[in-house]
C-alpha cells in the first residue's frame, strides 16, 4: 500500500521545507501523535497492519540517524518496526541518545563509533554493534520480496535504511508484515453456508450494501413518479398540486433534493458492497473499519428528525431492515487473511498511482466538508442562497404557505448531508488504505460510485434548469479530481505484474 502520507505530498513540503526538513517534520509530527493520549491507539488503529509471525515481530525495523532517533523510537514501533537502530553514535551523542531511548516500546541497537562509547550505553539499550554484523540485513531496496526473502532466515534481522523509508514510506513496516503473513485460499460466493447464523460477515455485508443500492433505485423511482406518498400528504396536508401552486418551481426543486440524496445511497451501496466483497472478504481490517467508520454516520443520520420534526417511515424501514446486516458485518473481526500481494511494477505507475491516491482523499475530504456544510444549513437555515435564487421567492413566503413546508424541505436536506459525509468517509478511508497493487475492486468502487453520485445530480440539475455555476462548482470539480485520479491509478490498481509476491501457502 503506498503510503500517502509521505509520498504525494513529499515534492510539495521538500520544496517549502527542504528535503531533510520535510522528512524530520513528518516524523516529528507522527511521534508528537503517538505522545498524546491515545494517540499511539490511534496511530495503530488507522496503520491497522496485521500481526505478523512472533519470530518476525522483533526481527524488522529501521536505521535513523541520531538526529531522528527519539522521534523514530516513538512513532515507528506503532507502524510494525520492532527493532531501531541508531548511529553511528559519537561520544557528543550519548546523552542525546539516552533521552530518546527513555521509555522506548521497541528494540534498541546502538551502532558505537568507539568502545567508550559502546560501554557507556550499553545499560540503556539492547545491544551495540561496533562493526558489521552478519546478521543484521541493511536494506537499500525498498523491493519486499527482498525484505520478506531475508526474514525467512530466523537469526537474520532486517533494517530499512533511511533511503527506503524516504522512497517507501512508513507504511512499508505493514507491507512486509502482509507479505509474511500466512493467508488461506480465498472464498467465494459458492462457500457460503445455506444457514443465515453462520454467514460470514463479508456476507453481510455485500447485503446491506446491496440492500442500501435497492433502497436509493427506489428512492429514485418514488421521486421521478409520485413524488409524495402518504405519510407526506399527511404531514404536509398538501399534494402535488397544491405545492405547484405554492410555487411553481418547488416540485422540480424537491425532485432535485431526493435524486440527488438517492444517487448518494447508490453509491454508499457500491462502496460497501465494494469493502465487503474486496476488503473484509479477503480478511483487510481496514476494510472493515472503513465500513464501521461510515456506516455509523450513515445510520446515525436517522436522528436529524429530532432537529426537522420530520419522521419519514421508509427512511424508517429501511434503517431497520439494513441496521442488523450492519452490525453483522462489523460485530467481528475479518476472516483470516486472504489476500495476494503483487510486485508495485514500474516505479513510474507507482508515482502516478501516488498522485490519483492524494487526489481520491482529496476528493472524500472536500465531500465530507460538503455533507457537514449541507447538514449544518439543512439543520438551520434550509436554503442558500442560490435555492432562493432558482425558486424565485423566501423561506418566509414557504412558511406563510404551509408552516411545515420548509422542515419537509429541512429532512431532505439534512439528510442528504448526512448520507454526503458517510459516502465521504468511504471514499477517503478506502483511498487512504487499500491503494495496493493489483486490487482492481477498489478502482471498480470509487468509480461505480463516484458515477452513480455525480453523473445523476448533474443530469438532474440540468433537467430542472438549476444551472447556477456557484451551486454546481463542487460537483464539477469533485468530478474532476476523480477522473484525474481514477485515470492516473488504472494502470496500479487494475494490471497487476505477472507474479504476486509470495504464493498462497
């Protein structure tokens, strides 16, 4: 998995920074993280490599310099380095060293320049080296069949040099612990138990995926036909025909709110759908975590009627028909891991694959901002200005109409921006985890998704004539980044080499 936190931004802060600057600033940064409370759980929840076999564990790590040694005691340990080396260390650098092995949760090998040196930290640390030892393996090539090939030694210790960890990233400590790490064949739709109890949790969740794709069609087709059902005609005590007379363009206005909510639940669909059957399927914890993180905000968003005073039964139903799936799918940890890693190919694949995964978490960011900026207006004003604009009139005239126009309004709304941060959320966490070589259902997933959300609200707004450059901007320019992105990442994520790295056992 290519590590967006060093790679994509590297040319930018080695530009403001300078390149060595950059490097201590990033580290500086991860073990300033890892130091606050809870941040070291957190730091290793979002890495989430998996443990690898007890006789790797303590056999891979790194080289710094003295200079970053404290900070890559503290922040490395938590990305799957087990052992750091330091050096060389001079006499004018032991007490330096002494402070940045203080409480250290890792191994410690000093490389001392001189015996004075070697003796007076030898009590502080696990071992020092004075000279080459035959088995610690310094590594200059971030390749991980070189790494993984050394560790089959047991008395061999494999150190990242400085030169692989700036090219690699820290996420190369998780791509040489999945690489060690024994996988089973993988499962399909066939080996699925006929009795529900003993479905696997990938199951589930392909279902409620499935089941949340079913719910935004029929959304839509409501929407394009009747538009209002019962409980709307109850709760408003208007049909569609009265609302025309309200206002002319409010029908083609609540149209345009519940396409685009719909097109949003189409592509929260794809995407679990996609996590379930690529990621928790294949045993990724990430992909189970991507799942949770969004789905708690996508159910939770049922609970904005206690704001808009709305309750909407289908929203109801289908909250209660997928919530169990959910939690079936998320209630356990993956099956065991059954994934393949190929080679990352080309050095030039892998740089654009870099550059498409910066802007894919880009784009979840900028929709995440978008859905809390859309909650937080549904929640209170309702309308901005552009609506206003379109509709040819003020919330106060609506409300004059009919006092529970604008909280019908309100629901959608809302809504609509909690479903917007939820698809946010998997987009980005699923850009920022599974961006590995050969893994073409992550392709596949962001760009069923980000179809089925974008290509449908521009249609709609088309259709309707809510033209409004500053209204559209954020979709035209999410539908950019996305094409850029997808474009430059097809050829990483969807044509793998000819050989994985290791071979399933």
């Amino acid at each position: 998995m290519p590590d967006w936190t060093y790679h994509p931004l590297r040319p930018l802060a080695a530009f403001v920074l300078g390149r060595r600057r950059s490097q201590r600033a990033a580290l500086r940064t991860l073990a300033t993280l890892t130091s606050l409370p809870g941040g070291e759980r957190l730091i290793a929840w979002s890495f989430d490599h998996p443990r690898p076999p007890a006789d790797v564990a303590a056999r891979l790590g790194a080289v710094v310099p003295v200079e970053f040694a404290r900070d890559a005691i503290r922040a490395l340990p938590v990305q799957g380095a087990g052992v750091i080396e330091v050096g060389p260390v001079g006499p004018a650098d032991v007490p330096l060293v002494r402070r940045a092995v203080a409480d250290r949760r890792c191994s410690v090998i000093i490389r001392a320049t001189t015996p004075d040196v070697a003796a007076r930290l030898a009590p502080y640390v696990d071992r020092v080296v004075t000279g080459d030892e035959p088995d610690l393996v310094h590594l200059a090539d971030p390749a991980i069949a070189r790494a993984t090939a050394a560790l089959t030694d047991p008395a061999r210790t494999v150190l990242a040099t400085p030169g692989v960890l700036v090219a690699a990233g820290p996420g190369w400590f998780q791509r040489v612990i999945e690489a060690m790490t024994p996988t089973a064949p993988p499962t399909g739709l066939r080996s699925v138990p006929l009795d529900p109890r003993r479905w696997p949790g990938w199951w589930w969740g392909l279902l409620a995926g499935l089941g949340m794709v079913g719910a935004g069609l029929g959304a839509a087709m409501i929407t394009l036909g009747p538009l209002l059902l019962w409980y709307d005609h109850d709760y408003l005590g208007m049909n569609r025909e009265h609302l025309n007379a309200v206002n002319h363009n409010l029908v083609p206005f609540l149209q345009h709110d519940r396409i685009t909510m719909a097109a949003t639940m189409v592509a929260i669909g794809v995407l679990y759908a996609g996590l379930a059957w690529g990621g928790i399927r294949q045993g990724w914890g990430w992909a189970r975590k991507a799942y949770l993180v969004s789905g708690v905000v996508a159910f939770s968003t049922l609970f904005y009627f206690l704001s808009t005073g709305f309750v909407e039964p289908l929203h109801v139903a289908v909250t209660v028909v997928l919530l169990p799936m959910f939690l079936l799918a998320t209630w356990r940890r993956p099956a065991p891991p059954r994934w393949i890693l190929w080679p990352e190919g080309p050095e030039r694949l892998r740089r654009r694959a870099l550059v498409g995964q910066l802007l894919m978490i880009t784009v979840g960011l900028g929709l995440f901002v978008g859905g809390a900026v859309v909650s937080v207006v549904g929640l209170s004003d309702v309308f901005v200005s552009t609506d206003l604009t379109f509709l040819g009139t003020e919330a106060g005239h609506l409300h004059a109409a009919n006092p529970r126009l604008v909280p019908f309004v309100a629901h959608d709304r809302a809504g609509f921006g909690g479903a917007l941060m939820a698809s946010a959320l998997a987009v980005g966490l699923l850009s920022a985890w599974g961006w590995r070589r050969g893994e073409s259902w992550v392709w596949w997933s962001l760009a069923l998704a980000a179809t089925a959300g974008f290509v449908p609200v521009v249609v709609v707004h088309m259709i309707i004539q809510y033209t409004s450059f500053e209204h559209l901007v954020p979709v035209y320019f999410g539908i950019g980044l996305t094409t850029i992105a997808l474009t430059l990442a097809r050829p990483y994520l969807c044509e793998p080499a000819s050989r994985p790295t290791r071979s399933r056992p």
